[in-house]
C-alpha cells in the first residue's frame, strides 16, 4: 500500500517537475509535494533519488516596459539538435527521476510526454519562420500602402488654397469701413489696380494711391474725358474725344502725343505701345505709337466700305493688332475682324493684313490678345481665333443669352447674363458665368438681381442694388456687404484684404474682416 502511495506521489512529482520546467510558477500543494514536506524523512529520500536539487526562489524582477527590453539573440536550431537537446534534458535516468522500479506504463507516459513536448517545440519554431516568411511578403504591400498614403497628403496639399477659400467663403467674411476717404472734383473719373496700387483718373490728373489711401505719385493734367488703360508697367490715358494721350512709366510720363484729329478708342500692351483709332473725314484713322511717342504704323478705312470701329487690341508682344469693324449694307449686318502683323515681315502684307473673320447679324464688341489667341465677345457669342499664322477659328460657342456685362481679367472672363434670345430659356438658370480663354466654364451661378460686375486679380464683384457679393475665379465666396452707399465701381487690392469702392466724387477704402477683425498680414 506504501508502495502504491509511493508510486502515485513519484508520478505527482514527476508530472510538476516538467510543469515547473515550462512554468516555475506552481501551486503550493505541489510545491509542497515537490520539496518532500509532510513525508517522512526515508520516504523523502527513496522518493527524490535521481532528482534535481531544489533551487529556492529568487523575488520576481519588477516588470520592465516592452519598449525598453532587449532581444536576445537568437540563433536558429535545426529540428534534429532540438530534438537531441530536448531529450538529453530530460532523459529519465538523470532528469526524470526514472528508476528501474517503476511500473512499463509510467514510463511510456513520460517517452509520450516527452515526444509531445519535443513536437510543440519544432511547432513553434516552424510559426515562427511562417510569421517571418508572411512579413517578408506584406513588405511590398505596405510599401504601396505608403506610396499611396503619400500621394493623398500631396494632394491635399495641392487643393489646400481651394479648400482655404472654400472655407472663407462659407466663414461669413464682410467689408468694414476703414475711415479713409479721398475726395476729389465730381467728373468723368476711372480707376485701376496698377501692380499694388490704386491708380484714380480724373480731369486734373492721375495719382497712385496705396491701401491706406497715401499718394504714391501724381501727374497732373487736365482732359475732358480720359480713359485709363493698364498693361504691365504701362499706363495710358487718352482724352476720348479729345486729341491727347499720355504714356506712363512707374509714375514717370515716357510719351505725351497730339493726334491729328478726335480720339475714338485706344488700346495698351506690356511694351507701352498704344494703338488710337481717330475719326477721320469719310472714315477712319488706325495710329500705333511706341512707348516714346515714334509712329509705328497708319491705316486709313472708309466708312461706306469698311463700317464703324468697334474695338482694338495689341498683342502683349507686340507682333499683332486686331481691330473690329461693324458693316451694315441695307441687309445684312457684319462684324469683321482684321489681324494685322506688326513685324518686319509684315510691311510685305498688303496693308499688313494677316486675315479676316467675319459674323453676320452679331456685334463684336470686345477684343483681347492671350498670346497668339484673340478672344471676342459679341452680344450672344464669344469665341477665339489663332492668329499665328492667318486667322483660323479656334472655338466659338452662341451663348443664347444677351451678354450684358463683361469683364476681362488676364486668366479669365466674367460675364453677366440677361434675358434669353428667342427660341431660348426666357429665364437664365446662371446668370454669373466665368470661363477661361480656352472656352470652359470655370464656374457659374445665380444670383438674384445683378445688375454690377467688376473684376480685379482673382476677384469678382457682383452687385445687386446695394448689396455686393466677391467670389474667386473658382466661385468660392470671399466676402459679402449690404452697403449704404451707391457705388459706381469696387475693386479689391492684391492679396484681397482691401477694396475699393468709386462713388461721384470720393473713393472710400474697405477692410476685409471676419467678425469685425482687421486681416492681419501673412
């Protein structure tokens, strides 16, 4: 019966013994039964022969932080010396406590232990290189997952001026009155942006002003009804009806010429060149005149064959000059339009004339260079025409609407929309409509009552009796105002944190401001 007991508390012992070599920590009862307490002194001995020592317990070290612990080095073992390794460590006569006493069947259940332990180790370490072996492929799906995540942070940097205004405009911006007026005579007056100046243009000169309303410079002179125009460095003032027009430099007068008879229309380019049409008798007079006032080039129409003039305009390099022409023989109504070529090679051309376009039963009224594309606008049409080489249409498109304003910035054009044409929508669906010179619509929208349309930079003002609203080229709202005031013109400063505002005889300055807080500077 002791031996049965006995053989019974070997097995206990036995089967801790391995639980102790994969986890030290084990229970008290076993504990106990492991170190012999409780048996009598004989029986602990036979019991614990061939057995290992007894190590008394250290204190557990205090945990340290998965961040700051070190991996060992580990050096990869083949199945076979695990195996040999495994066994050698456990093997019965010298680990496991076997002695010849003990019953076949214990000890077939230990080589059963051990087999299953050695196999659960070779397990491991086979998921071990199956975890290795998965992260080695995931490597190239995580690189294209960062590519891709780059490529999202990039394009949100892209559109972050877009998303920037999108969010000014929803941010309820309005213009507060800075206290800065100028006065001046009540008359015929202008005004312009001219780099990040306001340029105001009256009977008794042209002055620069800044933001604040400080004069830059001021040329004096008297005109009964000058007409400003800004090209570049370049600004010209023509007495229209007049005989005079003046050529400015930065504030410097580089040219000052009489023309032989009554100024009609002009046009400026970035080169300070100026193109006057004259009234003539039975027709018409077509001057170019450099930045220094020398005369270019001449041409002389005649009303019964060659109509009214229209509109002019001077390519910014130069090397062409278009002008529109409107022709009525009794039946039939044409606008012509004539590109001349200004270079050298053009004094072979016949009159310079590099070709000819013409509408029928619609008044081109508008003309503007992009390079070598000439853009015009009529009445229900806009469109362009290459004039690199002859003229050659590019793109046209019949609106169906009446165009009653039109405004042309450097990038794009601002039109304001009546009434339908006959045949047509009686109602516009967007009355405010920007397209670029390549003929796409950049963005559109309605908005009730417009009755203004002004542009300056990147910004364009619709307004509707007293009420003003400025949006981007884009559509996105900048800044609203319920003024008090009738206003003639506003045009906002570069950088759209000022505007100005023409009235008879003042100009008054306003801030941009975000609930009654002045803009501050970048």
């Amino acid at each position: 019966m002791a031996s049965n007991t006995n053989g019974d508390k070997k097995a206990k012992i036995l089967s801790i013994f391995k639980k102790k070599e994969k986890a030290p920590e084990i229970s008290a009862e076993a504990e106990e039964i492991y170190t012999g307490e409780g048996l009598e002194e004989a029986e602990a001995s036979d019991l614990f022969a061939g057995l290992p020592p007894v190590e008394e317990e250290t204190p557990e070290p205090e945990e340290t932080p998965a961040s700051e612990v070190k991996k060992p080095e580990s050096k990869e073992v083949s199945s076979e010396e695990s195996s040999e390794e495994t066994a050698s460590s456990l093997s019965f006569g010298e680990t496991t406590g076997e002695t010849q006493d003990q019953p076949k069947e214990e000890k077939e259940e230990k080589r059963s232990v051990l087999d299953v332990s050695v196999a659960e180790s070779a397990k491991d370490r086979q998921d071990s290189r199956s975890l290795t072996e998965i992260f080695g492929r995931n490597k190239l799906i995580w690189l294209i997952v960062g590519i891709v995540a780059l490529l999202i942070i990039l394009i949100v940097i892209m559109f972050s001026d877009r998303l920037y205004n999108q969010v000014k405009g929803q941010a309820s911006y309005t213009l507060t009155e800075s206290q800065i007026h100028v006065s001046f005579a009540e008359g015929n007056v202008g005004i312009g942006i001219y780099d990040d100046q306001l340029l105001r243009c009256s009977q008794d000169g042209i002055q620069a002003l800044t933001e604040k309303g400080n004069v830059v410079w001021d040329i004096p002179f008297t005109m009964s009804a000058p007409t400003l125009k800004i090209a570049g460095d370049y600004i010209s003032v023509a007495d229209q009806l007049g005989m005079r027009i003046m050529i400015i430099n930065a504030g410097n007068v580089t040219t000052e010429v009489t023309t032989e008879s009554n100024i009609l229309m002009s046009a400026l380019n970035e080169l300070g060149q100026a193109a006057v049409v004259l009234s003539a008798k039975d027709g018409h007079i077509v001057n170019l005149y450099s930045a220094q006032g020398d005369l270019l080039m001449q041409r002389r129409t005649f009303q019964i064959s060659d109509g009214i003039p229209i509109a002019v305009a001077l390519s910014e390099n130069g090397t062409r000059m278009a002008t529109v022409y409107v022709n009525y023989t009794g039946t039939v109504l044409k606008s012509i339009i004539t590109v001349f070529d200004l270079t050298e090679s053009g004094s072979l051309l016949v009159d310079r004339v590099v070709g000819s376009i013409a509408y029928e039963d619609i008044v081109i009224s508008d003309l503007k260079f992009i390079g070598n594309r000439l853009f015009f606008a009529g009445s229900e049409i806009i469109g362009a025409v290459s004039t690199r080489d002859g003229v050659e249409k590019e793109w046209e498109k019949s609106l169906g609407y009446r165009i009653e304003a039109l405004v042309m910035a450097d990038d794009y054009v601002a039109l304001r929309f009546g009434e339908g044409l006959a045949g047509t929508a009686e109602r516009v669906d967007k009355n405010i409509v920007i397209y670029n010179y390549s003929g796409n619509v950049i963005s559109d929208q309605y908005i009730q009552g417009a009755s203004y349309l002004g542009a300056s930079n990147d910004t364009v003002i619709i307004g509707s009796g007293r009420s003003y609203t400025a949006i981007s080229s884009g559509g996105a709202i900048k800044w609203t105002m319920d003024s008090t005031e009738d206003y003639m013109e506003l045009l906002a400063f570069p950088g759209g944190k000022s505007v100005a505002a023409l009235k008879r005889s003042q100009i008054d300055f306003y801030n941009v401001t975000l609930k009654g807080a002045v803009l501050e500077d970048d």
